[in-house]
C-alpha cells in the first residue's frame, strides 16, 4: 500500500503494482516514483470533493504508454466500488505528465503497469 488517509468514516488507498504484486513504494524507480506521485495527487484531490458519492471497493487499472510518455490504452481491468471512483481514477493517470519513459522500464518498447484505487472502512 503506498499511503492510507482517513476521510470521515472512510479511508482510501492508492497502490501500484507490478504484474499483480503491490510494489515497495520507496523501492520504486525514481520514474514510477514522480508518476504516481503525480497520479495520487490528482486523485486525493478528487476523491476527497466526491468522498459522499464514492462507494467502497478496488478499481484496477491498467496503463500502457509509449516511450515518449504517451498514454496507449488505458482500462479499468475490475471495478468492486461504483463508476464515480473508476471515473476520477482514468482521469487521474490521465492527468499526470508522463516524461519519456527511461529505457530499463521499456517491455517490448512500451511502459506497462498496473494501478489500484481503493475505498474501504475506516
């Protein structure tokens, strides 16, 4: 888990990770680290506006992007809270300014990950 923030009755969660595995935030490339900080300010921001209309649960997304930054595809892969969450969650990534993409995290010349946003009980 890369930050937990109480919100009233509610507490939210942005993670990232890597082939499924939640990453060691701290540990991340200097390049992850700046895109998600990126990622979760946008979206602490919005989640913290809407936090009355936000349903528990995990939106799942995955980013593709090529090595000059620019986002490819982007899906919510699963969605277990409401379409409000998945909305501010695509619209944060889309938010972020993606530098090029260091060679050493390029697979088959692009930049793939996975994100997850979640709502749960305080």
């Amino acid at each position: 888990m890369r930050a937990f923030v109480p919100l009233a009755a509610l507490a939210i969660a942005f993670s990232v990770s890597a082939h499924g595995r939640t990453s060691q935030y701290a540990s991340e490339h200097p390049f992850k680290r700046r895109l998600y900080d990126q990622i979760g300010r946008a979206w602490y921001r919005d989640v913290q506006a809407n936090s009355q209309k936000i349903a528990l649960g995990t939106v799942r997304m995955h980013v593709t992007a090529s090595r000059d930054g620019k986002i490819i595809n982007l899906r919510v892969v699963s969605n277990t809270s409401n379409q409000l969450l998945a909305k501010i969650s695509l619209a944060a990534i889309r938010e972020a300014t993606i530098a090029a993409v260091p060679a050493e995290l390029l697979t088959q010349g692009k930049f793939e990950d996975e994100i997850s946003f979640t709502i749960f009980p305080n």
